[in-house]
C-alpha cells in the first residue's frame, strides 16, 4: 500500500523550514547588537539586551495562503493579500446590504 503525501503535510514542513529561517535571522540579529553594544562598552544597555535575549523567541507568523492556495511569505505580498480579502469581504457585505434595504423600500 502506497500512502499518499499530503498537500497540507508539504505546507507544514515548508511553514516550519521558513519559521526555523526567521528564528536564525532573530538570532543573528540579537547577537550583532549585543556585539555592537559590548564594542562601543555600553554595559547597562548589553546587559539589558542580554536578559532580554535569553527569553524564548516567539515566532509571529507573517505567511498567507492566496486565492489559488500557494503560500505567501513576502510580507509585502501578505499585506497585499489581507487587503484585498477585507475588501471582498466588505464590498460583498456593502452590496447585499444595498440590495437588502433597496427591497425594504419598494
């Protein structure tokens, strides 16, 4: 018996491969500026950040299916997609409002 991969276990692994991505990217990012902050000795300011980085990081998630079910992860491209759903979604609403109160008056 072949067992079948599926669609939504490939989305998985692929959200999960971009998440381990950007948790790398924040690591990096924190030990620049800790490094940036011992170098120009700015001790209360590194040891601020020390603490703060030693709390567990916390991935937001930032990635959108589209109208065709890829997957979007450009930020930009997300933010694009967010909008024009609220705008289907408030136009198709605002039109079956109009419709409905046009009917209430005839």
């Amino acid at each position: 018996m072949v067992t079948a991969i599926k669609f939504s276990d490939i989305r998985r692994k692929e959200e999960k491969k971009i998440l381990k991505e950007r948790k790398r990217e924040w690591e990096n990012k924190q030990l620049e500026e800790l490094q940036d902050l011992y170098c120009t000795r700015e001790v209360r300011k590194f040891y601020s950040k020390f603490k703060e980085t030693k709390k567990e990081f916390k991935p937001s998630v930032n990635i959108c299916k589209a109208k065709d079910v890829l997957i979007i992860c450009n930020q930009k491209e997300v933010l694009e997609r967010w909008n024009e759903y609220f705008n289907d979604l408030l136009n198709k609403n605002n039109n079956q409002g109009h419709t409905a109160a046009d009917g209430e008056n005839m």
